[in-house]
C-alpha cells in the first residue's frame, strides 16, 4: 500500500512542480516561481551530498567545491569560448567531474571524520586559490556575465530572462538528473552502494570493490554538484568563489540530512523547507538566520531520519504496519574506524 | 628583513599559543563525544565578544577574564546537556545539530552586539625591546598566559580525579559505567571544558584581533588543521600541531601573501591526512 501512496504522492509533486508558473505568480509576480527555481538547483548539490552519505557511508562537508567548478566551468565557457546555454553547463559538469577524479582519488582512500576533513580540506585548498587568483575567478566579488539563450532556432527564441522558461529549463534538467540516478540506484552498481554503505568488510569479502564503488559514487556526486553549480551560475549570471567556502558545503549537508539521506527525493524535500522557511522567516525578521539554525537543531532532534523517516513513519501508521525500513544513518553511523 | 621575519615568527607563536588552547577544546570534546563540533569557532567568537562587553561594563579585563570561562561553562553544560546529548548516539548528526547551533551563535550576536566589526584596547600598552625589535608587551602576556592555561589543563587532566575520570571515559566508556564513573555528567563536564577553554582563548585573543561576529568562521578551519596533523585524540599532538603550523604560516606570510600560507598548510594537511591519517606524532602517548 506505502508503494501505491508514494507513486500517487509523486505524481501530485510532479504536477505541482510543472504548474508552479501558473499559480505562484498570482502572490508575488515572478519571485517565488524563482524561489522554487532556486529550490531545485540547491537540491541537486543537497543530493550529491546524499549520494555520498546516503548510498555508500561517506560523509562529504566539502561538496561546494565541485560547485564551485560547476559554476565557473560555465561563466568561463561562457565568456571566454562563447559557449551557448548547453555548452556552458557541458563545461561546468566537466570541470567538476574532473575535480572529483582527482580528489576522490585520493579521498576515498579514508573514511568517517577523516573522510570528512578530507573534502573540507580540498574545497578549502582550491577556495583560497580562487580568491586570491582574482584576474581568473574575479575572487569575492565574483565574474558576471550575460546569460546565453536556452534555444535559438526555427524562429523560436527561449532565454534565461522570461522567469518562466527559466524554471521549466532548470525543472527539465533536475529532473532528468533524478531520473538518472533512480536509475542507477536501482541497478546492480546501486545495489553494490548499498552494500558498501551498511557493511564494507562483508562487501569486500563478496568481492565487491569497494574503493572502486566508492571512487564511483564520489565522481558521480562530483557531477552532480557540478550540474547545480552551473545552473545556479546561469541563474545567477555570475559566479563568485565565495560559494566553495565550507559554509555551503554545509548547508548541503544539513539540507540533505535534514531532508533525509538514502532516500533519493528527500534532500529535495530537506532543502525545499529550510529555503521557504528562510524566505518567509527573512521578510518580517532580519535576523532569520537564527531561526533557520533553531529550526535545523529542532528537526534533527525530533526526526533524526529526516522529513522522509517523518513519511515512511506516517505511511506505516496509516497501513497499520510498524516501520521497517531499516534505518540508513546507522550504517554509516556504525562505519568501523 | 630578518627583523620583520623574526617578529612574524614570534607572531606566530603567540598567535599559536592561543590556537592551540582553542584546538585544545576542540580535540577533547572530539576525543571524549566522538562529535565534530562546527560551532566550536563560534563559541571562541563569543569569548572575544564576551571579553570586549564585560571589559568595557567593568572597566577592568582582568574580570572579563575570570568571568567569560566561568560563563562558557554553564553555557556549555548546557549546550551538551539540551542539544548535544539528545542527538549523541548518531555522530553524523551532531555535525547538524552543532550547525544550527553555529548559526544560532552568529546570528544571535549580530542581533544583539551588531554586525560591526570592533577592536579592544590591550588591557596592558607598551613595547619590550626583544632581541632586538620592539615587540607588544600585551602579546607576550597573551602568548605565556595561554600556555600557562594549557599547562593547568594538562595538570588537571593527569593529576585530579576529574581529570582521571575524563581519561578513563575516552579510554573505555563501558569500563568506565561498570567502575561507577558517571559516564554522562563526565561527557557534560567535558563538553563544557572544551568550550570554556574556546571562550577563554577568546579573550586573551580579543585585544589582538576583531571582535565581530564572524571571527569564528576563520577559527575553525585552523582549529582542524592543528587537531588532524597533531593526530586524532593526540592531545599534546594537537598543542604542538597548533603552534607548528601557526608558526610556519607566520614565516611564509614574510615572503609570501596570507593566503598562500594558509594554502601551503592546508597542502601539508591533506598530506599528513593520506599518509601519516593518525597524525604527525603518532606513537606519542594517547
């Protein structure tokens, strides 16, 4: 029964997300059908956390390095090579996928706390670099630059400046990401995440190989990040190196455990609370950053599997069934040091 | 030349000192809770913040300096005992909890305090010739009272019962429950330990650096860096680490900009992590 509901609870958010132009605009022309935009983008970086933590157990905190590439292989596509819309985000997903090649390379190697000092190492490392390589990145101020159109052909012309063409563009392509990942979440090399995730010692023994699984999953959040930051560039038009401070990587992690990580749609969910509640909380208290940090401690303490254990909770309830999902921060909580 | 290299040196070993009390706290809270503590930089802030507001009602920073330790360790008790201790059993998720708490920290000192940044006057002015410079009396005072402070904690650590106790939960928790220590207002002891050794380095660093709501941010990576390359759970690893490395960014910063020192300690950090991951020190006593 679950199974039907979250099929039929997908559809709902499917259709809401396609009509959000239609509806959103009638409160505040334009700026929360940009919220919503924003939403998308930052869930993506959210869910390269969770792609980490959730699926194989290790817990990133420097992920907004690979944003960061994400968004200034695409500014600098853009305004060096002249790159179109598409090229530009190729660009960024490139950059950042090489990153993650050569960091998660040597990365993987560890695990747990050291695994997470590790990243924050690296997104630190290359986050001085880029501020102080300013001729290159335009350091804290950032590189702006004017957004190429999506599409210019047949006499149809779709640019980044209609509020609307926007979401639909950045709805398309974070879809088409989560689409790819359920994918391969469920297939074999999903499976093999998982099995590195809850107990590496017998993944090996079954002759899984678990650097290999790991450098995978790593290379891919890599990606993934990668593709959030260059959206995120197009919808900023700019890129600036204060987002590979480790404050972003951050919040990405605190969005996607917050939301719920080994669950594919829950950082989405995570990111989509914490960021409308801070644009509700921020129009009527300046100092709203208080009650996003409140609001962050709270859920942990009260849903520690996030708003998705919130929801397989509530479903089994209803089904009468008591949970048994298993629970996936224990795996990794358990991870031997 | 040698002059100026000569003063950024011993900069670096004041600035040193005082990071390794800060990084101190840090490793026995990491030690002990098994927590990665993102606020910890936070509450450093809150120590120079505290400094700067008591000196300034009190007229006098020798109360400051006995007041905002004894203030961070109520604050701490309870920290560990209302937010920490609730999400204990899963450490990914007190780097969440202890999240929220850094921007709790932040933003609640911008509301109150306000967001500009400002310097305090040295309680004590003048320069000491030193070897041939003129160099700051006040952070001489700095550089020995933080290693005073960090010589009484390791007393404390060694020779009181608390002390012991402290030893014997990081040792073994279980042993420790079955010996009658209590285990969790030991881990509440100690939590609040580590943030009032953060406070504390808070204020004896507010006269030589700005007060402002941020401070802490910068703090932290560096808090890291000593208690990773001294070893995890390495205490006197982290004390040396801390001084080590704060040192070394003082002569580079001679011939070269900040940033590239503070890139060149990273650098040698990602290296102690992949090839010596259990710190530079490692066979050093526990």
């Amino acid at each position: 029964m679950s199974a039907a509901v979250n099929r039929a609870a997908l559809l709902v958010l499917a259709a809401a997300l396609l009509a959000v132009p239609q509806f959103l605009p009638l409160l505040n022309a334009g700026f929360w059908t940009n919220v919503v935009t924003e939403i998308l983008i930052w869930s993506l970086l959210a869910t390269s956390v969770n792609l980490l933590f959730g699926y194989v157990g290790l817990l990133s905190f420097g992920q907004a390095l690979y944003f960061g590439f994400g968004m200034y292989g695409a500014a600098l596509a853009v305004t060096h090579w002249n790159a179109g819309f598409w090229g530009g985000t190729l660009a960024g997903i490139v950059a950042a996928t090489l990153m993650a090649v050569v960091a998660g390379v040597l990365a993987v190697r560890l695990t747990w706390h050291y695994f997470a000092i590790i990243t924050v190492v690296f997104s630190l490392i290359f986050y001085f670099a880029a501020m102080s390589a300013k001729p290159i990145t335009g350091g804290d101020d950032g590189l702006s630059f004017s957004a190429p159109p999506v599409f210019d052909a047949f006499g149809l012309k779709l640019t980044l400046a209609d509020t609307v063409t926007q979401y639909y563009v950045v709805l398309g392509l974070t879809a088409l990401c989560y689409g790819l990942l359920w994918l391969i979440l469920r297939s074999p090399l999903g499976l093999r995440f998982e099995a590195v995730r809850e107990n590496d010692r017998r993944a090996r023994l079954i002759g899984i190989n678990v650097y290999l699984c790991r450098l995978t999953a790593f290379i891919l959040a890599g990606a993934v990040a990668g593709l959030a930051g260059a959206l995120f560039a197009f919808f900023g038009r700019y890129a600036s190196a204060s987002y590979m401070f480790y404050h972003v990587s951050g919040e990405a992690t605190v969005w996607a455990i917050v939301g719920g990580v080994g669950t594919l749609l829950g950082p989405l969910f995570g990111t989509a609370l914490l960021i409308v509640f801070r644009e509700l909380v921020s129009t009527v208290w300046e100092n709203y950053l208080f009650a996003v940090g409140a609001l962050t401690v709270l859920v942990v303490m009260f849903a520690p599997r996030g708003l998705a254990g919130l929801w397989s909770d509530g479903l089994a309830k209803l089904s009468g069934r008591s949970a048994s999902q298993p629970d996936p921060q224990a795996g990794a909580a358990e991870a031997p040091r | 030349m040698t002059d100026v290299v000569f003063a950024l040196a011993i900069n670096g070993l004041v600035w040193g000192l005082i990071i390794a009390l800060i990084a101190l706290g840090l490793s026995i809270i990491f030690g002990l809770l098994d927590i990665i503590n993102v606020a910890h930089g936070d509450l450093f802030m809150l120590g120079t913040v505290g400094g700067l507001v008591i000196a300034t009602a009190t007229g006098s920073f020798w109360v400051a300096i006995v007041l905002v330790p004894i203030i961070a360790f109520a604050l701490g008790l309870a920290l560990e005992r209302f937010v920490i201790r609730p999400t204990i059993r899963q450490a990914a998720l007190t780097i969440v909890t202890t999240f929220g708490l850094s921007m709790m920290l932040q933003e609640g000192v911008r509301a109150t305090y306000g967001p500009q940044p400002r310097r305090m006057a040295p309680p004590i002015g003048g320069t000491v010739p030193l070897f041939g410079i003129d160099y700051d009396i006040y952070r001489l005072f700095a550089a020995i009272f933080a290693a005073l402070a960090l010589a009484a904690f390791f007393v404390f650590l060694n020779r009181t019962k608390l002390g012991t106790r402290i030893r014997a939960v990081r040792h073994d928790p279980e042993t420790a429950t079955a010996l009658g220590i209590p285990v969790a207002r030991v881990c509440g002891i100690t939590f609040a330990l580590g943030t009032a050794m953060a406070a504390l380095g808070g204020v004896i660093a507010a006269p030589i650096t700005t007060v402002e709501f941020r401070t802490g941010v910068d703090i932290l990576p560096f808090c890291f860096m000593a208690v990773v390359i001294g070893g995890l759970g390495n205490l006197q690893g982290t004390v040396a680490a801390a001084v080590l490395l704060a040192v070394m960014e003082g002569l580079v910063t001679s011939f070269a900009n900040p940033t590239i020192a503070r890139i060149v300690s990273l650098a040698i950090m990602s290296g102690v992590l992949l090839f010596r991951p259990h710190g530079l020190f490692a066979g050093a006593t526990r």
